[in-house]
C-alpha cells in the first residue's frame, strides 16, 4: 500500500513521518514474515527515509532516535503512545512496546550506519557508485556540484578549439551566427546567448528531449536548411506587410493626406503603417486601425476639426484604402502566427546548432577530471533503472530495501520519480506499505526540476486506486487562530483570483482546457485548516501595511525605505513587549532584499548606541564574507597586485587602505589618495606589497594581513579567517593562480556566508526559500511585493514542441515572452506561466505561514500584477466570517482601513520579559608568517644544532646554484624559508653574507646583468662520466669557471676547476677559473 499524506504547513507532517516509522520499526514478528531474526532486529536497514537536505536527514534521525529512547524508558511521556497501542497501533501490551523500543534503540545505535535515513542524492549516488562499470566509468571519481564552472570551462575549450581542423564545419557555423547577431545588432550578447541555451544540458527538460534532438542537431546542414526556411517565411511575410503599408501611405500623399489627418491625429490606427515601414512588423493592428477598416468613412475623422478638402479627398479614397487595410488584417490573421512562432523559433537555434558540440566538452572535462556531474546522476541512473530488474539493483548496492518513506514528495522531480517508482512499485507488489508526503502549496523549487504535478495529479497514472491511501492532514498545529483564518481566507480567494485572471487570458483554443482552466484552484483545494485543540483562543494577530509613495516623481524606493522604517517600529515594539530576538524571523524574497535591510538595520545599531533596543542579525546575507571591510581591503590589494598597472585597481587600494584600515572617512580620504596619485612617490604599503608578487596565493594573503594589524576589538577575526578557508580551499582544488581566483570571487567566493549558531539572541534574516520547513514566533515580510509573473530580463527557456510548417525539428528552445500566446507555442507559454503563478503564490503560503503568533506583511507598492497587488484585491473584497467543515474564515475587508492602507486581524500579545547576557568579544586576529611557523625541516641537518654551519653551507650553495644575478637572492632564500629549510633569522643571516661579500669589484663581475649563465650545467665526457661546475659564465672574453667551497682548503680544489677549464679548452672556449671559499670569502685563481 502506497499511503500519501498531503500535508499543509504545521499540520504535523513530521510527526506522521515519525509515527509511521516507528509503527514499521517495533511492528511485531508475525507483520513481517519471511525474514530470519538477525534481519527483524535490524528492520531500519530495510526502511529508506529519503528527504531533501542534510538538515532535514539529521533532524529525523534525531527525533526518531528520540523517540525510541522515550518509548523504552518513559513510554506514558511519549506523544506516539496513544497511536501506538490499541486497535490501531502495533500492539495492546505497554511492556512489549518498551521491549521492542529498547532492542530496536540498542541494535540501531550499535549499527548506526545502516540507519538508512539520507537526501535523496546520497541515496542516488550510492547506487550510482555501484553501477560505474555498466555506465563506463572506472577508477575513482567526485561529485562535481559547481555545473557553472564545468559549463564555463566546456565552452571555452569549445572556443579554444575552433583552430582544429575537424572543427572547420564548427568555425563556419559560428561565423554565420555572428554575422546574423551583426545584422540584427545583437553582437554584444554573443556569448551570453551560448550561455544562455547551454546551461538547459543540466535541466531534465533538456535531458529528456536529448535522445530525440541528438541526430538532427548533428547534421548542421540540416539545421541550415531550417534556418534558411524560416528566413524565407519571415521575409516573404514582411515583404506583404510592407509593400501593403506603402501602397497605403503612397494613396494617402498623392490624395493629399497623411496618417495625422485621420481621427486622434498623431495616436490615429493609420499611423501603423509608418511603424510596419520602419521594420516593426510585430505590431498588430490596433482597434483603431480596424475601425478605418470597418467603419464609415465619415467615422474616419472629426467632422468639426476637419476641412472639406480633407474629407473630401478621404471619400475618394475609402474603398481603395478600406481594401488595402482588410488585406493587411487577413496577412495579421494566419500568416502572423506563423511569422512571429518563425521569429521565436529561430533565436536559439545557431546556440542549439552546437549544444552536442558543448556537451561533447563538457564529457571531456569530466573525463580528464575525474569527475560526474550531481545533475547527470539522475539521467544515468534511469537508464539503468528502466533496463536492470529491481533485485539485481539491490544485489548491486548490498542491501534490499522493504519500504520507502519519501518526504517533501512535491519537490521531487520527474527523472528521480521515474528512478524511485520500479523499486517502490516491487515493494508494493509484495504488499509492503511505503509513504508519500508533500504538500502541492509548498513547491518552490521548480527552477531545480522539481514536478509538483506528481502529487497533485499524477499519481493514479501509476497505481490503482486499491494500491493508493490518499489522506489529507487538515488541522495546523502550528498557529494561533487568527494567522490560520487570515491564511484560510487569503490563500482561498488569491487561488481564485489568480485562476480568473489567467482564464481572461486564455486564447480561445484554450478556453476549455481543464488542464488550465482549474489548475490553480485544483493546486489550493484543501489549503484551508482546522484549528489545533490548543490553538482555539482568541489568539494571534495580523498586520498589512501598503506604502506608496508621497509624490508622483518619487521612485519606489521611497515606498522600500517606509517599509524598512515600519519594520524597526515593529521591532522596538516586540522589544517593548518582551519579545526575544530569536523569536524574530524577517523574510524576504531575494537575496539583495536581506542585504538591504540587513544594511538598514546595522545602521540603526550603530544610531542606537544610547538607547536599550538592539537589532543585532544572523542573516547569510549579513554574514557574507565578502561584505567584511578586511577582506574587501585584501581582495583590493589582490586586484592591484594582479594588475597594478591599472589606474582604477591602484586608487581602489588606496581607497580601502584610508577606509578600511586607517578609518578616514571618503571625505578624508579621497583628496589624500588624489595627492598621491598625482606626486611621484608611491604609497609605502603598495611598495612593500609588491614584493610579494610570485609567491603562493595563500601566503601573498597572510602577508597583506600581517601589514594591518586591524580591528583591535576582533569583530572581523572570524570573517579574515573565514576568507583564509576559502584561499585554501580553493587552491587545494584548483590552481593557486591569483588572477583565476579573483573571478572566482566575484563571481561566487564574495556571497559564501559564515555559519552561526541558531541558538544566538539575535533576529533571523533569510529568504522565503530558506525558511521553509522552519517556524517562529514573529514573521516581519518587508517587501511582499514580488511579481506574480517572469520579470522580462529573467525569462527562461522553454522546450516546446512544434507544429506545421516548423516541425522538421520536433522540439525547439524559445524564450518566455507574451508574443507567444499569439503564436503556435501558446499552450507551451500558458502552461509557464500558470505554473509561474502558482510558484509565486506558493513563495507567499510558504512565508505566511511560518509565523506562530504574529504575521507583519508590509508592501511598497510596485507596478504590475504582483503579490502586493493580489493582497489589495483580496482585502476590498467584501466577505463574511465563516466556518466550513471546521475550517475558520475572516472577513477580511471588515479589518481594512483603505485611508491609512492598513489591515490588522487580532490583538498582539504581551510576552515575559527576556534577560539578555552580554555577547563574548573575540581577541584580534594574529597572522604568523610562513618563516615563523613550526615546520618539519625537510633538510633538518642542524635542526638538533642551529650553530652547524655545514647546514649554512648546504643552504648557501643551493641559493647560489639557483641565482643568476645579486637581485636574485632574496626569493631564492625565501624559497628555502617557506619549504621550511631555514627560518627567517636564518635566512635574514645568510642574505646578509652574501650580499657582503658579492659587494666585492671582483665577484660583482661573476653576478652582474647581461652575461650568459650556466648553473651546475652538466658536461659529459665519454668513458669518463658527468662534469658539473657550480657556474659558467661565457661572456665576450671566454668562459668562466667558479666552484664554491664551504670546508678548508685542499689540493684537490685546484685539480678539480683545472679539469673543468680543460673541457672548456676542448669547445674552443679561453678560460678562466675561481674557487670562491664563502664562508671566508677568499678567491683563489686557478691555471690549466
């Protein structure tokens, strides 16, 4: 039996996950036959729990492992019990349930990696991992989760590449695409378009149309062809329109007329026609124009402003002109259709003509990687799913699996249902209960693949209604009675409101489509709660402000900023009341939302030093590392590094270092920074850092930081250390390349967040989409003003399938624009654009109904259709309190106060005062420098004894092998610094004696610029072995040979260079040779 709870926000979804687990974990031996006694006492190997993040995981498991404990030792203070013994429990015995909870609790924790409760991309992977060989895949490999990067570097290769000669075909059909983005002007978003279409391989919708593209879309010839003919149509249909329009306009001026002349003048119907001349043939005709067409010619102008001549000249014209316009509204009838379904089925298809070609790059990067893309998981593991029988899937990855508990079902996507439904098919064969539980209301995760349709509609396509046990969980747990009836009432009417909006918009093919015509009401059917036992006071308050702006020439942000100031009043206000900070939660709908209001709110910190309300944030947004002034101060610092060449770099370090470090205010700062850009001297601290070009990333960074010693208070300790876990991590998997890593920082390494503990005093900033699943006290939404539609730069692409004359290609991507609802593709567009709604509303159900006591919505009023909007037209609407089947309405107008634009519902609470300890400060931040750190001597000689100067001479004479002028020095002793070989006294030490000494008239010849160098350069003589003198130096007058000694002097010295000067002799070379005993400094002149 396949059970499905469809369960609305805080109406104890978990706890049914719970409870139903736990009935299959203590069922008793006779409910599951067949299995040997080791297995019954391990049943939770063979129970998966699948949800949808690592959090969710951790958090069943504990409240399961909870409950076992509480049921085998104090089973009366359990909330299961009642459910679990009696008729329709597991059994009618308290003492064999203890007993059963306690062997359950002892074999699970002593087995707790077989407690099979994961994300169901873990449990995916795992049988990924089992099946490498069949899907060609050997050795090791990792998990790639950044697609972005590898769709990055895939279409650079692909690029790169094009100088190939098997790519010739690529490169022509690349230029043929530019040439037409020249001709249409679009060149400048080239690459962005490619991007565009490339990054659909990820999505299901793309994977699923694949297999059926993959032939045509080899064969550009072909796809030039189609190409070729959509061109024709285009044209031949512009050509009609436009040789139409003139032959009008042509009527018009020899009869002495114009456009103007007819009636409204300039904004007159005829003044189309100079639009379609213009090339603009995507304007229909307007209504104004189909009156000319339709109506009287006396209709055609204003009889009291027009003269005689004009109306005259008009009466000769009419049935010339009438024909003319009736032949341009029959061309905007059929033949538009097909013109502007041609305009929107062309703009992807140079991008589609290459998709295979990037694909193939992107297979390439995984191969030379080692890697696997998170999202082709689910595309490899249906294609073993659909061929393998289910046993030999469970043989492959070492377990059997008896039951399937899915949780938040309306966020699984098709490609992964197809992969669940063979197993949960055979377990249900065998006539072994699974669960399904989700909540339609609560999708908000489309954008990743998610089909809520699975549970809305399609579940009776797979099971038969004996197989199924549909249930709804109807009552809210979770808040107070006057948030339930405002949520009831809203959501009940929005659904509504919503639906009749769209339905006026359907084109008239489409008006009796079921599949449209209810889906949004269908989607809202059972939103409406009953009250909890305990929730039945009179508890609970709603708050609705709109805000709009004072001044027509105001722009909305005028309205955001009433919003942001009514929010702080909310919060001093909670205060007042004795309302925790933790209890605070304010929601938003965007990331740059929570920036903006955190922002506001740091600022009322900082202006509320003397007054006792805080508002102190735990926000990702907040917490965002890149917002740190240090790190903004060392990323500045990178950037001049990196390019010091560039004017802006160089006063944006400039800038942050009188900012950031020495906290000058712009003001103060800027005309310093103009002095000094203006003077020859350069800023000390650029200086010093341009000496730390060349080394590794990570240590480039603990340098920077090292200069400043900042924030003696440490509040930006954990952001510096937070960025160096980030250098780290991002050299350990990549390069440690400076220039890669500043994009990858702009890009993505600026919005990493620090993590907090939840248990911190403090309000909660996050977005809608995170807040799901969690729930608080107070809700604050400052912003409830999102679009109800695609914000036009957001469009996505749609998969739509064709029709004739486009249906050579059986699919094709076009871009979500309102034209299409006049075009071939207008059930592919209406159908976004319901589910579009729904995914906004549903953002608005998930937001509402996390608060437990009060609920502020606050909306700055925007144009177009919106949530704000919706809200609005909810509250005018007259209504009456009601209940239906136990289910509470409210009146929603009658709280309405349309003057002051406020609707409130209840009455907000009094809550215990809270005492508020005072925050730990953390100690400033040290930098230890890669000299001064702990190290494993890698030639740790003198480790026992750092008076060993033959460890000085090994060090030395490594230093000298690697140089080939004096300027060379430094880097090469620090090279041996950081490997650990010597520590900066030391190598400080050794510089200083060598610079001493190459002071010296004489050795500055053997170290100056300009001469050729050859470092313990081999010489190979045959039979007798390998030569290798420490320096040659050739230069105008001869080579010359230097050894350096470290040791006394000995004969065999002179022996040695004399032979090396000797096998110069035998290259035709004058020679001349030195020791150089370092430690003392002597020069010994040897002869052949």
């Amino acid at each position: 039996m396949l059970n499905v709870y469809r369960a609305s926000a805080g109406s104890g979804k978990t706890y049914q996950l719970t409870l139903e687990y736990i009935k299959l974990l203590l069922a008793p031996p006779e409910l599951e036959e067949g299995l040997l006694p080791s297995e019954r006492q391990r049943l939770f190997r063979r129970i998966l729990a699948v949800t949808f993040t690592n959090k969710a995981t951790d958090e069943m498991k504990q409240r399961i492992i909870k409950q076992l404990d509480i049921l085998a030792h104090a089973p009366q203070e359990s909330d299961y019990l009642d459910k679990l013994l009696g008729r329709d429990g597991i059994t009618h015995d308290i003492d064999t349930l203890k007993k059963q909870a306690a062997e359950q609790l002892y074999t699970l924790l002593h087995d707790f990696s077989g407690f099979n409760i994961s994300t169901i991309d873990r449990f995916f992977q795992q049988i990924t991992r089992a099946f490498m060989h069949e899907i060609g895949y050997s050795g090791g490999y990792n998990i790639e989760l950044d697609s972005a990067h590898v769709l990055t570097e895939a279409v650079d290769n692909l690029f790169f590449d094009l100088e190939k000669k098997e790519n010739k075909e690529l490169l022509k059909w690349l230029v043929n695409y530019a040439r037409q983005q020249v001709e249409e002007d679009t060149y400048k978003n080239f690459r962005k378009k490619i991007d565009e279409l490339a990054g659909e391989i990820f999505k299901e919708e793309f994977k699923s149309q694949s297999e059926t593209l993959e032939k045509r879309l080899q064969d550009k010839q072909f796809l030039s062809r189609y190409i070729g003919a959509l061109d024709n149509g285009k044209r031949a249909f512009e050509k009609q329109v436009r040789e139409r329009a003139e032959a009008a306009l042509t009527l018009l001026s020899t009869n002495g007329l114009s456009p103007e002349d007819f009636k409204y003048g300039n904004k007159s119907g005829a003044m189309t026609l100079r639009k379609w001349i213009n090339g603009n043939y995507t304007q229909p005709p307007s209504d104004r124009f189909l009156q000319i067409a339709e109506e009287d010619v006396t209709k055609w102008y204003t009889k009291s402003k027009t003269s005689a001549d004009i109306s005259d000249a008009m009466t000769r014209i009419e049935t010339t002109l009438r024909g003319i316009f009736r032949e341009i509204i029959v061309l905007y009838g059929t033949p538009y259709k097909e013109y502007l379904s041609a305009r929107h089925t062309k703009k992807y298809l140079y991008t589609l003509g290459i998709i295979n070609d990037i694909v193939n790059h992107i297979q390439e990067y995984q191969s030379e990687h080692g890697t696997l893309l998170l999202s082709d998981t689910n595309d490899l593991l249906r294609k073993i799913i659909r061929h393998d029988d289910t046993p030999f899937v469970y043989e492959k990855i070492g377990t059997y699996i008896d039951h399937f508990f899915i949780d938040e079902f309306q966020d699984t996507s098709a490609t992964q249902w197809k992969n669940f439904y063979p197993l949960i098919k055979e377990s249900n064969d065998r006539g072994l209960t699974n669960l399904l539980v989700g909540d339609v209301k609560q999708s908000i995760y489309r954008w990743r693949n998610s089909d809520w349709e699975l549970l809305n509609e399609k579940l009776p396509d797979y099971f038969s209604e004996e197989e199924l046990h549909d249930e709804t969980l109807d009552t809210n747990w979770r808040s107070e009675k006057e948030v339930v009836r405002f949520n009831n009432t809203f959501f009940d009417r929005a659904s509504a409101r919503l639906q009749q909006i769209l339905n006026e918009n359907l084109p008239v093919p489409l008006q009796d489509d079921e599949n449209l015509c209810r889906k949004i009401e269908l989607a809202y059917r059972n939103a409406a709660q009953k009250i909890g036992k305990e929730k039945t006071a009179e508890g609970g308050y709603v708050e609705i402000d709109f805000f709009e702006n004072t001044q027509e020439n105001e722009d909305e942000s005028r309205a955001r900023d009433k919003a942001m100031n009514r929010t702080a009043e909310i919060l001093r206000d909670l205060q007042d009341r004795g309302v925790a900070l933790r209890d605070i939660a304010i929601l938003v709908r965007t990331k740059e939302e929570g920036n903006r209001i955190v922002q506001y709110l740091l600022q009322e910190q900082a202006s509320a030093t003397e007054s006792h309300y805080r508002y102190d944030v735990i926000s990702d947004e907040a917490l965002y590392i890149g917002n740190s002034s240090t790190v903004q101060l060392i990323i500045a610092l990178l950037d001049y590094l990196n390019t010091p060449q560039e004017p802006l770099t160089r006063f944006t370090a400039l800038y942050q270092i009188e900012t950031a470090y020495r906290k000058k205010s712009p003001d103060e700062a800027i005309p310093e920074i103009c002095h000094i850009l203006n003077s020859e001297t350069k800023e000390e601290i650029l200086h010093r850092i341009e000496h730390f070009r060349g080394e590794p990333l990570y240590e480039i960074c603990e340098k920077i930081i090292d200069l400043f010693p900042v924030d003696t208070n440490g509040d930006e300790n954990v952001f510096i250390q937070a960025f160096l876990d980030l250098v780290l991590q991002y050299t350990d998997k990549r390069s440690s390349d400076l220039n890669s890593f500043l994009s990858w920082w702009r890009e993505k390494g600026c919005t990493r967040s620090l993590s907090t503990p939840q248990e911190q005093d403090a309000i909660r900033i996050m977005t809608i989409h995170k807040s799901k699943g969690l729930e608080f006290k107070i809700v604050i939404i400052p912003f409830c003003n999102w679009p109800i539609d695609h914000r036009p730069s957001q469009a996505p692409i749609l998969w739509a399938g064709t029709a004739e004359p486009f249906d050579n290609l059986p699919v094709v991507p076009i871009a979500y624009h309102g034209d299409l609802a006049s075009t071939i593709y207008a059930r592919t567009y209406f159908t976004e654009q319901i589910h579009t709604y729904i995914d906004n509303l549903n953002l608005a159900y998930v937001a509402f109904t996390r608060a437990r006591e009060e609920l502020y919505i606050f909306v700055p009023k925007v144009s177009g259709l919106n949530i704000g909007t919706l809200l609005q037209n909810v509250l005018e609407e007259n209504g009456v309190s009601s209940s239906i089947d136990g289910k509470p309405y409210a009146d929603l107008s009658a709280g309405y106060d349309r003057e002051t634009g406020r609707y409130t519902l209840g009455t907000p609470l009094f809550h215990n005062g809270v005492e508020h300890s005072k925050p730990l400060r953390p100690t400033p931040y040290h930098s230890i420098l890669p000299g001064k750190r702990l190290h494993l001597r890698l030639m740790g000689q003198s480790f026992f004894d750092p008076e060993d100067r033959r460890h000085h001479g090994t060090v030395c004479h490594r230093v000298l092998s690697t140089i080939e002028t004096a300027d060379d020095i430094s880097a090469a002793i620090q090279k041996h610094v950081h490997i650990g070989e010597i520590s900066t006294d030391e190598g400080r030490e050794i510089e200083e004696m060598l610079r001493t000494q190459l002071s010296e008239p004489e050795k500055q010849r053997w170290f100056k610029a300009g001469n050729r160098i050859l470092n313990e350069q081999e010489i190979l003589q045959p039979k007798q072995g390998v030569y290798r003198p420490d320096r040659i130096i050739i230069d105008n007058e001869g080579a010359t040979v230097i050894d350096y000694k470290f040791g006394v002097e000995r004969p065999t010295h002179r022996k040695q260079v004399a032979g090396y000067m000797h096998l110069l002799q035998e290259m035709g070379y004058t020679t001349r040779g030195y020791i150089w005993y370092v430690p003392t400094g002597k020069v010994i002149t040897v002869e052949t």
